[in-house]
C-alpha cells in the first residue's frame, strides 16, 4: 500500500516537516476502507512492514484494526520514502522539475528528487531489502505500508526485472497494490495496481500527486 493522504503544505504553501506529518481526515478514511476490504476479502497477514514514518505507521494501524487483525507494524527504515532536498534552494524555473522529474516515464537513476536524494540512490537500499525479505520464509501473506516512490520502485523491479525506474506509475493515497512472488528471483507477477478502496475507478484523479503538491508550494513563492 502507499500510505493514506496527508497535508505537506499549509494554505500559504509554507511546507510541513515531512517526517513528522500525520494522516489528515481523508487518509484515515481511506487507510479505514483499506481495512474493510482487507477484511471482506478475507485477507490475513503474517506480518506488516512500515518505514517508520508517521504516515505509515498510523496508515497500517488503522488497516489492521479495521481488517481486525492483531499484529504490530516493523519499522524498516531503509524502506523510508525518496528524500528531497531544501525547496528554498531550488531556483523558481526548475521547481516543476524538481517536483515532478522523478515521477515522468523511463527516469534516469541520476534524476533528483527535489533537489535530494537521487533514484538510482532510493533503489540502492530499496531493492537489497526486498531481496532480503523474499528470501525469508516465515510468512506468505505480507502487507507493506510504504511509499509513492518506493511503491515504483518495487513495481518497476517486478515488471522489468531490472534495476528499472518506471515514474509513469501512479500511485494514490491510500492505494493498494497486490504482487505475487514465487522463490525464483524473477518469478513476480503483478496482479494490480493503485486500487483505491473509497473510489476505486477515481473518477476525479486528473493530475499527480507530485503535481498536485507543485501547485501547493508554489502559492509560498
């Protein structure tokens, strides 16, 4: 899942700390109707993995209460979302860039993500951890709070398998993505992908995330 919806930015556009931001209203909902389908399927974890963030620990919280379901969260931190820079560095002409970049189609390892961390970086600690996690045999079912862009990244690994950025993949909040892995390194099935409980056809979605988020912080500058 790519946790549920938060607010980065305030009404002037002034920017929250993004490591400490909690789901809003629409997030607990959607993390809530995430639970509920969980439950109507009936869809039992053997265990839940966050990044440690706020947003994704609060998000498989309330999945696990609403799928009635007893189990407390792992923290895997190497699992933490692509991490900008300082927006007020990046010069005003190159801030839809920085936004969106990392998010457009085949994307370069070497593209930054708001002038931070680079792709190429993320995947270096993303895929050695789900190396390791599919190579454990103590579960079959598992749950992964995580992130838009490390969402991608995952998917991107499962599609191509190869050290591939795939940025066109939209990833909602509150969206649920189900793959299926055999022991074969590429044995990856994507079975779907950004189903969004609350509005699973998201008749309204006609932008992106991170272009959504542009428009916001560029009111503040």
């Amino acid at each position: 899942m790519r946790h549920g919806s938060v607010t980065y930015f305030d009404d002037s556009g002034k920017p929250y700390l993004p490591e400490s931001v909690a789901l809003n209203e629409t997030g607990q909902a959607q993390a809530d109707a995430a639970g509920h389908a969980f439950f109507d399927a009936g869809v039992r974890f053997d265990r839940v993995i966050v990044s440690g963030l706020p947003r994704t620990v609060e998000t498989a919280q309330r999945v696990l209460a609403a799928s009635q379901q007893d189990l407390v969260p792992e923290v895997w931190s190497e699992l933490h979302e692509i991490r900008g820079g300082r927006l007020s560095t990046i010069p005003t002409d190159e801030l839809r860039r920085a936004f969106t970049g990392a998010f457009e189609g085949v994307v370069d390892e070497d593209q930054r993500f708001l002038g931070g961390e680079s792709v190429g970086e993320m995947m270096e600690r993303v895929h050695p951890a789900i190396d390791r996690l599919r190579a454990r045999d103590d579960w079959d079912t598992i749950l992964l709070v995580l992130h838009g862009g490390v969402n991608c990244a995952i998917l991107s690994l499962a599609l191509t398998g190869q050290r591939r950025f795939l940025g066109g993949l939209s990833q909602a909040a509150g969206c649920i993505n189900a793959l299926d892995v055999g022991e074969d390194r590429r044995d990856w099935v994507v079975r779907f992908v950004n189903y969004v409980p609350p509005g699973p056809l998201q008749p309204g979605a006609r932008t992106t995330t991170m272009e959504q988020l542009f428009e916001q912080y560029r009111k503040g500058r």
